[in-house]
C-alpha cells in the first residue's frame, strides 16, 4: 500500500535511499535519480544500458524481501502483468532482485501522473477527463479480458508520455501486496483497515471496504472516483478514518456537484454502491467517447517541470519531500505534528487582532443572515425558480440532442442503452421526463440511446420446401430472397442453403437457394468402334439408364454402337433411358432355286428375295441352269446374282 501526499516517510528512507543513485542496479540500470518515496518502494528515474533507453525503475523496501510469501506471489502477478501489451498500460519491462531487494523495471512516462497534476494546483476540464477516463477503461478492459484486475487504481495510478498518452501503471502489484503477511503502518492513509482491503482507501470500492471478493467492477468504481477528483479537486465520500470512508460507501451514491457536467450521471452509475450496477471498462469507455464527441477537443496537457512532490511511476511512488538524513534511531516527523503547530500559530493570530474588525464581522454575518433569510423565502415562494420545458429530443443524434438541451439550460445524463429497429445507432429513442415536460432549469434529462438494431438469430431452415422457409423468415423480421440451383442432394423445391447463418441484426436480408433437383445431363457421343459395354459404363456414371438394342446394318460391324435414342447431344433429366443401338452387322439371305426356270420367272425369284438380278449369260430364250453366288448361298441383302442360261 502507498500513502498518499502528506503522509509519514517510513524509517527505512534515510540515507540509503539517496545513496543508491549513480549505481548501477543488476549490472544494467543506472539509478538516475529518487522519483519517490512510498510505503512499498523507493522510485528511481533510470537508464537502461544495455538499451539505452529511459525505464521507471521500483526498487521495494528490504522488509518485503524476507516475505517469502510476497515473493512467490510478486513474481507470479509480474510474469502475468509482463504480459499484459496494451497502449493505455504501463508496460513492465523486467523484474528480479538485487542484493535481495526485489525490483520492477517499467515503461517512462515523462508528463507524471494525475497526481501530480492535482498536486500543483490544476484541475482537469470535463473534456480532458472524459478523453483520459476513456484511455484508463480501455487499458483497464484490456486487463480485466485477460482475468486480472488492479485493485488500486488512483491519481498516482494514471500516468502521462510526453505526447499525451496515458497509461495505467502498476497492474499485478496490488495482488501480490495483498497477499504478503508484511503490512503498511497504520499512519498510511491507505493502510487497511480491516485485513481484507487492497488498495488505496481513498479510492476503495465499497467491497474492498468490507473485505468481500474483489472483481473487475472495483477498478472502475475506484476510476469513478479519480475522475470525479480531477474535476472537483476533492474525493468524494471520504471520512476521517478508512472504517469510515468504507462505512460512508456501503450504500452512499456519489454527490452531484454542477462541475461535473456531461460527465455526472455517468460517474454516479460508474461508482454505485452495487457492483452489478456498474457498466464494464468496456462500456465506461464507450460511454466517456461518447461525451468526447459531443465536446470541443480537449487542451493538450501542459507540461511540469519535475518537483521534490512529483511521482514517477505509480502507486508505490506516492510523493514525498525529498528524504532526510537521518541518524540512527532519530525519530521521524510527521506531517501531522507540524501541522497541528501551525494551526495554534494561526488561532493566536485570530485572537490579537482588533476587536473593531471583530465587529465589523459580526455585523457583516448579520447582514447576510438577513439577506439569506430573505432569499430562502423568496426561493420558497418560487420567485427565483425558472423553469423550461424539456424538447423533443427522440430520433435526434446525441449531438443534437445536447444542443437542444443547452438551449433551454438543461443538463443530461446517459442511461443504460438500448436495441431499437427503428432509431439508428447512437440517436436517443427515449428520454426521461418526456417531451414537453415543464422542469426546472438546470434538471438532468436522461437520455436513452439506440445501439441498433438488436440482434437476433435465424432459424434453421434445411427439410423445408421454400413457402414454409419464407413465411417463417417473414414471421421473425427478415426479408427472405430466394435463387434456384440444381441440386441432386435435396428434392426440387425444397431450400438447399441459406446465407447468413447463426445471428445478425434484426431486418436482415436472408438469401435462400431452392434445389432444382439434380441438374440436366447431355447426351454423349460415342466414337466409331464402342462397343455396347463400353457405352453403357459411360451413361450409368452420369446416372443414365442404358438400354441396348440390336440392328442390321452393313457399314458398322456386329457388336459395335450405331448411335443413341434420344441421339448426342439431347438434354436429358437424371435417370432418363438411353437407348444404344447395337450393330447386328449386314442381314443375310439365301439366294432362291431358279435352275430350269426362264429368264424373267428367274429374275422375280431373285427381287422377292432380297437380291439384285445381274447380268445374263446365254441365248435370250434360254433356261437357268446355274447363277452366281449359287442358290442356296447365304449373301446380304441386296447383293447382284448374275444367271447363266442355255
């Protein structure tokens, strides 16, 4: 645990602080000068020398070492925050232990922290706070992804590069802090309390306050508070001891305080006492981006030159004043003694001064007692109370919502979002109280905001013919689009595919492919010489039936493919009968008995056969007596027989 400014400088850091500046720590880092002094660790400005390279280096006090509980827990939360690679942390280079004090070597950053800003009398505008508030929830979001989460997350916590940039430092430390039997003294404003606290009471969550388990939604009520400080100057619900800072946010909202501006609805839900009530970093984030656009950009942060007060690195640099020698075993002064001194100072002074000023007061509070008395009755009569009417404001984008309120000299604040199908993202859909509501000026106005369309998940459609898919696509808010394919998987007009699956926005167009059945075949040609076998391997691999039928035919030899029924090149449905026919070869015939008969009953014999009757040989009115081929030989059809006559 760190104290905060003002607090006791422990017994330990006397000279031997101051004395390690100029060495070199573990061979490597070059301890440049004291940043600060906390109740954990001494912080010095250093250099890397094998990288040449500015690093923020912790060296922890030697009561730590011999804890070897804390130990083992430092460097198992310092190999998990090493890991942790985001640009709004602060990167933990290296780790170890010299002379068997453990040590933490991190990232530079230059500007200091909140703190110190605080610290030399500047406070942040709304603007500058909602941009470095966005920064610290994403880093913190990173972390809390990645299942670790701070626990002592304070001005000194927050820290700034020379360009700006802002990193949350010291992730891991608290944990292992937590879980060391070492503890802080009592006189730390940040000691604990009750055993089960970690962190920094200031800024301690309720659950922290009452030792309950600790998660991610701690960190973002301790930004909560940071925040609010960095605009008001001060923390709010703080007592006089830490049981009572813990006491006063068990159930204690934040206070509202005009300051706060854009930023106070969203702070007080950032820091409610239920941890459920809390948005996550992640929407804390979006919602400080959000009051970001609607502001004028913030002024870059000025830069300070380095002072005896400022941190370097986080919580356990908390700043102090320069370290004093000591002697050995010379007590140390607290910062309390000295200041209980100047208050007598200061009362002894009131006392001697003339009585005539003193009446000169008395009579200046009795006038105002008046004028107050005055003004409270005036204010219960109404007469000081103005009032405007609340515009409306839903459809508007937030930008214009804001205008419009400022116009009539109201404030607002940002409630939980919400799906809507018909406001766009990031345009009010309500706000509370309604339109037309007469209010009094300077009321907070809630405004409710659309994330979009919500999103929703579409049914399954497969087994479906396509009315019975689109009726319940337009039953669910999506507009169904339909395209055909050939399919040989799914029955023609049932849905074979749809696009997109799983879940998307509300009002989405769904594309269905509706199955044609299997797609058409064409019918091949075969070449010269295919026999039937052959043909019929082929159609049944592109799911046709062949059927083989047989012809004469003199020019394609028996056994071999004359063509197809329907022929090459027909489009033909899957499963469709294809007819081969098959060469039977030539048809044969056998040529007639016409020996004895005259030339022309010869002749007839012959045609009604099938046959040509050819050239005659003999005298005209001569008998056959013999032809070629001879009768009773088989020939095809159609071939010549010559006769031979006498």
């Amino acid at each position: 645990m760190a104290p905060d400014a003002g607090s006791p400088v422990p017994l330990f850091a006397g000279s031997l602080i101051g004395d390690r500046v100029g060495s070199v720590l573990a061979g490597r880092y070059r301890l440049v000068r004291v940043a600060g002094v906390g109740a954990s660790a001494t912080v010095y400005q250093a250099i890397d020398t094998e990288l040449d390279r500015q690093v923020a280096l912790k060296l922890l006090h030697p009561a730590l070492a011999t804890d070897r509980r804390f130990l083992r827990h430092f460097e198992a939360e310092a190999r998990t925050a090493a890991m942790l690679a985001h640009p709004n942390l602060v990167r933990l280079y290296d780790w170890g232990s010299d002379a068997g004090q453990p040590y933490l070597v991190l990232e530079y950053f230059a500007l200091g922290s909140v703190y110190d800003y605080l610290e030399n009398g500047m406070s942040f505008s709304v603007a500058q706070v909602a941009s470095f508030g966005a920064a610290a929830a994403r880093g913190l979001d990173y972390a809390h992804r990645r299942g670790l989460v701070h626990r002592d997350v304070k001005p000194a916590n927050i820290l700034f590069d020379d360009e700006g940039r802002l990193g949350v430092a010291d992730f891991g430390l608290a944990g292992a802090l937590f879980q060391a039997a070492w503890t802080v003294p009592q006189e730390s404003i940040g000691a604990r309390a009750n055993p089960g606290v970690a962190g920094t009471a200031r800024y301690s969550s309720p659950e922290q306050g009452r030792g309950a388990a600790v998660d991610a939604g701690s960190d973002v009520y301790s930004l909560a508070l940071v925040c609010y400080e960095a605009i008001t100057g001060s923390v709010p619900l703080v007592g006089e001891t830490p049981l009572a800072t813990s006491g006063l946010r068990q159930h204690a909202e934040l206070p509202d305080d005009e300051r706060l501006r854009e930023l106070g609805g969203l702070l007080k839900e950032a820091a409610a006492p239920v941890p459920a009530d809390r948005p996550t970093a992640a929407r804390l984030a979006e919602r400080f981006e959000e009051v970001v656009a609607c502001l004028p950009a913030p002024e870059p942060l000025p830069s300070m030159p380095p002072s005896d007060r400022a941190s370097l690195q986080g919580a356990l640099s908390v700043a102090v004043p320069e370290p004093t020698v000591l002697a050995p075993g010379a007590p140390v002064a607290l910062d309390r003694r000295a200041a209980r001194r100047a208050g007598r100072r200061a009362a002894r002074a009131v006392r001697e001064r003339p009585r005539r000023f003193r009446r000169v007061v008395l009579v200046l509070l009795a006038v105002l007692v008046l004028a107050a008395g005055a003004g409270i009755g005036a204010a219960r009569a109404g007469l000081f109370e103005q009032h405007s009417q609340v515009p409306h404001l839903a459809g508007e984008p937030l930008a214009g919502a804001l205008h419009l309120l400022r116009a009539r000299h109201l404030r607002y604040a940002l409630s939980p979002r919400r799906y809507s199908t018909t406001v766009p993202a990031g345009y009010v859909v309500t706000s509370y109280p309604g339109d037309g509501r007469d209010v009094k000026r300077d009321s907070v106005v809630h405004l409710t905001l659309s994330m979009g369309l919500p999103v929703v998940t579409i049914p399954v459609l497969s087994g479906m013919d396509q009315d019975t898919a689109v009726a319940l696509l337009t039953k669910g808010h999506f507009v169904a689009r339909s395209v055909t394919a050939y399919n040989g998987a799914v029955p023609a007009g049932y849905v074979a595919s749809w696009s997109p699956t799983g879940r998307v926005a509300w009002g989405s167009v769904v594309t269905l492919t509706v199955s044609l059945g299997p797609a058409p075949r064409t019918v091949p040609s075969f070449a010269a010489g295919t026999a039937y076998p052959q043909a019929a391997t082929v159609l049944q691999g592109m799911k046709l039936v062949p059927v083989e039928s047989e012809q004469y035919d003199a020019a394609v030899p028996a056994g071999q493919v004359i063509g197809t029924t329907p022929g090459a090149g027909s489009t033909v449905a899957r499963g469709t009968d294809v007819t081969v026919v098959v060469s039977k070869g030539p048809r044969l015939v056998v040529v007639p008995p016409v020996n004895g008969d005259g030339i022309t009953a010869a002749a007839q014999a012959i045609t009604a056969a099938g046959l040509s009757p050819g050239a005659v040989y003999g005298p005209a009115g001569g008998v056959v007596f013999a032809t070629a081929p001879s009768e009773g030989e088989s020939v095809p059809v159609g071939t010549v027989v010559a006769l031979y006559v006498r």
